[in-house]
C-alpha cells in the first residue's frame, strides 16, 4: 500500500520505519530537514501536499496549530487523492479532533484520530498502544496498518474525539502516578528511607504497573532525558483542562499536576522528561531551579 507520513520527529520516523517493514510504500515529509540515511527505504517528498496522494497518510505533528498550519491552511484536503484516510496520531485536543472530522468529512475523505501510548523506544519496537475512533469503515481500512505498529489497537467508537479524550486522560493519570511518587519520596526521605528501598516497596506492594515502573527508575537515577518533554506534557495537561472545562468539571488534581509542569518549563527545563516535575517536588521547585542556573554559571 502506498502510505503518506507527515511529521518524522522521534516518534513519526520510526512508525514511518515500521510501516516500511510491514511492506508499504511510505512517502514522507518534515518541516525541517531529514537525512535520508537516518530512515532508509522512506522516500522523502518536497511538500506535505505529496504526501496525501496515497490511499492513507499518518500525520504525527505536534500539536493543533501544527496541524492547522500544515495541513489546513496549506489546503491539502481539497487537493488530496480521493478517498484518502488521514490517521492523526497526535495528541490534539477534544475540540479541535471534533472541527477535524467535520472538515475530512466536508472534502469526502476518512479519517481516523489515533492517538498512540509509548516512548520512541516503544514506537521502533513496534509495540506502541493505539487508541482509535472513528467511522467503522475508515477504522477496518486502516487497521492493518495500526497493526504493524502496535502491541493492540483499541477501537474506542465512531467518535474520533473519544480517542482523544481517552489520550489526554492516560497523559494525564501518568503525570499524577509521577506526582503521587515524588510526594512519596519526600515524605520517606525525611526519615531516611533511601527512594530505591521505597519504590522497591511500592512496585512490590501496592503499585505494579508500566507507569510506576518506568518513571520510578528516573526518579530514582535522578535520569531526566526526554521521552517526553515537559513542555508537550504541559500542552496535554492544558488541553485536559480544557476538555473538563467544557464539561464543567473542575478535577483538582489536574490541576496540581498543570501546575507543576508550568513551574518546570517556566524554570527552563522544558526540553527535559516530564518527570523532571518529580524532582523539582523532592528538591522544591524554587531551589531547584536556583541551583541549576547557578550551576550554569559556573
């Protein structure tokens, strides 16, 4: 199958890499520059525009403006080959994969909101989890190439806003899992218990799981190099909020944990993993960041 990607950051080149392996045509495209050695058999493209002639073109762009930018401002539904899906595997807000639909539904085209869950590291394994929505055809077209980037796909509804909200609650109960340890870890450490001897205890105990297991170990290595930057998770959270908003709903902890990732972009650790927000809470955010920019002068 002839595939378009536009979008080859960490995550987008190798879903592009994968799909390649599972046998596709993949024509791809980035806002800025791509070696070609650095994704073998993809073939690069000029413009985005090439990348939706093909029967199905993945998109895994940044965020909403990203998106309206290259896609929707650019005109490229209307010029798209017909019949074309789009799979948007961007965390996007509620809102906008609502105006999505609408519009890919406007220029006669499928599409799909297919968010995923894991790290590059999980996306190159091919074993990535993908939330998917929408309409049943669109979603059975598409499915077997889900399939050869994922650990499991699963189907959420005809909604595509359902994977999106679904998405955002994920992020946002990871970042709560991050929180939950780093108040943990004060807690016992103020009596001496050494963070791996906790979270030993923890992971034994009470909380098993891929979220706690992964994020303890940077907590404790004091290991903050992104898989997923602070500053996209701080986006998420925003856009949680949003979507409580909308409900009238306000969630407190949410709120706690927007918070904390503001004070770690707005201390200038934007660029580190999201679980830089445990350690400004063990080490207090203020003298954190002090410390750092003292450091930096150094």
């Amino acid at each position: 199958m002839q595939i378009g990607f536009v979008g080859l950051g960490n995550m987008g080149s190798a879903m592009a890499l994968n799909l390649v392996k599972a046998g596709n045509d993949v024509r791809a495209w980035n806002r800025s520059r791509v070696a070609q050695d650095s994704i073998p058999r993809v073939t690069l493209v000029k413009r985005a525009a090439d990348a939706f002639q093909a029967d199905t073109v993945f998109t895994m762009l940044s965020d909403d403006p990203a998106i309206r930018e290259v896609i929707l401002d650019a005109g490229l539904l209307a010029s798209a080959r017909p019949g074309l899906t789009h799979v948007v595997t961007s965390t996007i807000s509620v809102a906008f994969a609502r105006e999505l639909e609408l519009l890919h539904e406007e220029a006669g085209l499928g599409y799909v909101s297919a968010p995923v869950l894991g790290r590059p590291n999980v996306a190159a394994s091919g074993q990535l989890n993908i939330l998917a929505a929408g309409k049943a055809d669109a979603v059975a077209a598409v499915e077997p190439l889900l399939a050869s980037l994922s650990k499991k796909v699963w189907k959420l509804g005809e909604s595509p806003a359902r994977a999106n909200t679904a998405k955002l609650a994920c992020n946002m109960m990871i970042a709560m899992a991050i929180e939950a340890m780093a108040e943990g870890v004060v807690l016992t450490e103020s009596v001496g218990i050494d963070r791996a001897d906790f979270f030993e205890l923890i992971l034994g105990t009470l909380f098993s799981g891929r979220a706690y297991e992964s994020y303890s170990a940077q907590i404790t290595e004091r290991s903050f190099e992104p898989g997923f930057k602070a500053e996209l998770a701080l986006k998420d959270m925003r856009l949680a909020t949003e979507a409580s908003n909308e409900i009238g709903r306000t969630l407190p902890m949410l709120d706690a944990v927007r918070e904390g990732l503001s004070k770690a972009v707005s201390a200038g650790f934007g660029k580190k993993d999201w679980s830089i927000m445990a350690d400004m809470t063990v080490r207090d955010g203020d003298s954190l960041a002090s410390s750092e920019s003292n450091s930096e002068k150094k």
